[in-house]
C-alpha cells in the first residue's frame, strides 16, 4: 500500500533530496541528469510492474491466501504492486515529456497571440 502513494509524492517533490551536490552543477547538467533520473526510473518501473504483475499471476493461479481467519486472497495486495509502480510510471513518463525539447518555430511563425486578460470593474 507504500507504493500508491508514490507518484503524487514525485509529482509534487515532497520526497526527501540530497542535493548537496546537485545544486552545484550548471543547468545544463542538472537538466541532463533530471532526463537520465526519469528514464532510469521509468525503466525500474517497468520492471517492477512486469514481476509484480508476475507475482500477483502466481498468487492467483495458486489460490495464495493470507494466513488468518479471515484468508483474504493474496492477489489482492499483490495487486497494489503494479499499480502504484504504473502510477510512478506515468509520472516519470510526464517529466520526460516536460523536459523533451520545443519544436522550433518556422519562419514566417511566430508565438500564438497572447489574449490580454479582462478587467472586471468594480463597483
């Protein structure tokens, strides 16, 4: 159930950081290195859904249930493995399409007009 939580928690940045060295590296790297953090953990969840799917298969299969009086099936919490790591995925795979370079803009092309925000008046 730890691992539901965790794409909201990467989505917002309210994971713990050490970014002692991190912040000493020119922008260009720290963008650099901000691509190679997403790819290498949108590869991690890959696998992770890959054998938690692998595993909750196996506890369905098996008929795998908890030890109680209750026996709830395995698969249940089996289950929540894959899906809180898609939901990481799906994180991961935001920031690697924020941090993908802009189109260029064609000549003869310039930036979409800007509408001018309208004023209320108040009374």
């Amino acid at each position: 159930m730890c691992v539901i939580p965790v794409g909201d928690v990467l989505r917002v940045g309210s994971q713990i950081r050490i970014t002692f060295l991190y912040d000493r590296l020119r922008p260009a790297v720290r963008a650099r290195l901000d691509i190679l953090r997403a790819a290498a953990g949108l590869f991690f969840c890959g696998i992770m859904i890959w054998k938690g799917a692998d595993v909750a298969w196996q506890a369905w299969l098996h008929n795998d249930r908890m030890s109680t009086s209750l026996g709830t099936p395995m698969v249940i919490p089996y289950l929540l493995l894959p899906v809180g790591f898609g939901l990481l995925a799906l994180q991961y795979a935001v920031i690697l399409s924020a941090r993908r370079p802009k189109s260029p803009i064609l000549p003869g092309e310039g930036p979409p007009p800007q509408k001018q925000p309208e004023v209320e008046q108040q009374f």
